[in-house]
C-alpha cells in the first residue's frame, strides 16, 4: 500500500512538471513573436520569399499613360432641382453620372450630351476630389457632345493633349479612362476593333466616322477620353452595343477629328452654326414615300444663296398641281442620300464660301454654284439649311 501511494505521487509530480515546462516554454514563445522574434524550435525549413518581380515593359508604359492622363478625367454628376411640395423648399438631387475631360486651362469641360440632357445642373469633380458647380456653354445633340465649364484655379486644370483619329489603324491599342457605375478614375484597355461606324444621335442625324472599340466602356464611362498608347485624345466614349444592357465587348467614340472642331465651335457660340444653302427640305420620311432619293427642297429663302444661284422649291402650279422642287443628290461630290447627308456635308464650310449642288431637275441632273450664307433660324426655330 505503501507502495502504491508512492508511484502515484510519483506520477503526479512528473505529470506537474510537464506541465509547468510546458507552460514556460509557451510563455516564451509569446514573449519572443511579440517582440519580432520566433522561438528557436519553431523555424521550419522552408524556401525563402521571392523577390520583387520586375515589372514588363508595356506594364510599365500603361502605368505610365494613366499616371499622365488620369488628373485629366472628370467626375459629372447632373442634378435635377425639384420643389418640394410641402415645404416649398427647392433641392438639388443627382439624378445620373457619367465622365468628362479638362478641355483648356480656361476650365471648359468636355462630356457627352446625353449625360446632361436631363439636367437642371450639373456638377464636376476633378481627379484631385475637389467638387465645382459647372455652368453649360454648349451643346451639340446631333453630335452627343456638351461643354461646361468651372471657375478652377489654372493649377487644378490639366487638359489632355489632343491626338489624331484621321489615321487610326484597325488592330492599334486604345485606352479609356472613366468612372463606370460611378467608380472614378477607372482604365480599361483593348484595341481599336473597327473604323468608320455610324450610330445615330439624340436629334436623329448619324454621328459618322465613329471609333469601335472593345476596351470596356459601361455606364458612367460616357463622355471620357479614349486615348492612343501616348496619351492623347482621340475620341471621346459615347456608346456602348448590348442586347443585354451591360458591357457587350462593342463600344463607340466619338472621333477627335470631329471634336477638334466642334467643341471650339460650341465654346465660341454655344452650338454649331453651319452655314446655309438657304432651304427648307421636306421629311425625309416624306421623301422615301414618294420615291425620291436625295434631299427634297420644299422653299427656298429669299435672297439666299440658293435663290441667287437659281434653285427651285415646291410649289404647285395653276392648276393647283403639286410640282416638286429641286432633289440635291451631291454637295462638293459628296453624296446627298437624304437630309440628314446634306447636314453633314454642310459641317465643317464656312459662311462665304462656294458649293457645288448638284440637283435632280425634271429628270435631269444639273449642277449650280451656291455660295453660302450664315447659319440663321428658319421658321418653327428650325435651323435653314
């Protein structure tokens, strides 16, 4: 019995000092990881970290482009101001978003029209988080572009260099800088996929020589640069294709080419003013019903360069017949297929200066030099073309 007694004890000792060994040796451990160290017995044998990895070249360059270019980009928020019908208090509430750029150093802002189309006012927050009430100058629906401007100081203002589209290749890389669903300073990148698209605009006039691109453009994207492997502008995000609403592989930009001159024009007038031929056309809706493939002249103007080089409207005839007028099919041998082709090949003159008009003439093809004159509002407030 002794004996016995004496083995437990025994025992329990032992297990006690385990125990307590144990412990000691835990307490280390936790004094040497809290003072950066590791205990002796616990460093396994293993492979150590591996080095920084050298970034590849054209990682570099992209990192570069964006680092350029992004103080650039803008945040647009356009605003509705609404009444409230109980306290008769008047708030501003964002009701959309999408991109924009610093155009100049005199703080014009170049976005899309469709991103303000709705608004009451908008909003620009310039890469650097500071927030400016933005005042419209002007708008070009039929272009889908739109042009603000902020009171900045010249040191928050970085515009971005302003790159040709006129030469683009098929294949070349391309770049597009926005805020999709609203998170700012995004890149995406891809090539250009394809040159010469067409889509149609806000007023129904095809914006022409439009960039296709599969760098991925999403909402809130619209109105943000597209940018060549420089940096440089050459168009401007506008539109995506999608069946489904949501990014699709096939976005659309508006062209530098077009840009270079139309926003100067929209800053100076605060629209587009084509020079006139001094006509009003009939629907081309109307045109296509009765076979007609041109451009229909319903009136001329008086004392316009169409009436003074000669050209014919509508009219009816003594016995109350309907004679149609003059049908342009070509400005300066551009095709005119229908009204909208006579527009755009109006764009880009200048008041003064002379056109070839070719016309359908009862049956026969004739041609007249028109000079043109400025652009001024026809009736309904309708431009005269």
């Amino acid at each position: 019995m002794g004996r016995f007694l004496l083995t437990i004890l025994v025992t329990l000792a032992l297990v006690g000092a385990g125990f307590f060994a144990g412990a000691s040796w835990a307490w280390r451990d936790a004094e040497a990881a809290q003072e950066g160290g590791a205990p002796a017995t616990a460093v396994p044998a293993g492979v150590p970290p591996a080095e920084h990895a050298e970034l590849a070249d054209d990682e570099k360059a992209t990192i570069a482009l964006f680092e350029r270019a992004s103080p650039s980009v803008c945040f647009i928020t356009s605003i509705a101001v609404r009444q409230d019908v109980f306290s008769m208090n008047v708030q501003q509430i964002p009701q959309g978003n999408g991109s924009g750029f610093v155009w100049d150093q005199q703080g014009h802002v170049v976005t899309n029209f469709h991103v303000i189309a709705q608004a009451d006012a908008a909003q620009v927050t310039l890469a650097d988080g500071s927030a400016w009430q933005a005042r419209l100058v002007g708008v070009a629906p039929e272009k889908d572009l739109a042009v603000l401007q902020i009171d900045a100081p010249v040191a928050r203002l970085r515009p971005l260099p302003l790159g040709r589209s006129d030469d683009l290749r098929v294949g070349q890389r391309a770049f597009a800088i926005g805020n999709p669903f609203g998170f700012d300073q995004s890149l995406t990148t891809g090539v250009i996929s394809a040159l010469g698209r067409e889509i149609e605009s806000a007023t129904g006039v095809p914006i022409r020589d439009v960039i296709q691109t599969d760098a991925a453009i999403n909402p809130g994207n619209s109105g943000g640069p597209l940018l060549d492997s420089a940096g440089r502008l050459i168009g401007v995000n506008t539109a995506i294709y999608s069946p489904s609403g949501a990014y699709a592989g096939i976005g659309f930009a508006i062209p530098s080419h077009v840009v270079s001159w139309a926003v100067p024009e929209l800053i100076r007038n605060g629209r587009i003013q084509r020079p006139t031929l001094g006509v009003e056309l009939a629907a081309d809706p109307l045109a296509r019903r009765l076979g007609i493939q041109g451009a229909l002249v319903l009136r001329v103007e008086p004392d316009s360069g169409a009436d003074r080089a000669g050209l014919r409207g509508t009219r009816r005839g003594l016995l109350g017949r309907v004679e149609l007028g003059d049908v342009i099919v070509a400005v300066d041998d551009q095709t005119v297929g229908e009204g909208s082709d006579l527009v755009l090949a109006l764009e880009e003159k200048k008041a003064g200066e002379p056109v070839k008009v070719e016309v359908m003439r009862d049956g026969r093809r004739e041609s007249f030099q028109v000079i043109l004159d400025a652009a001024q509002a026809g009736r309904a407030g309708r431009p005269e073309v």
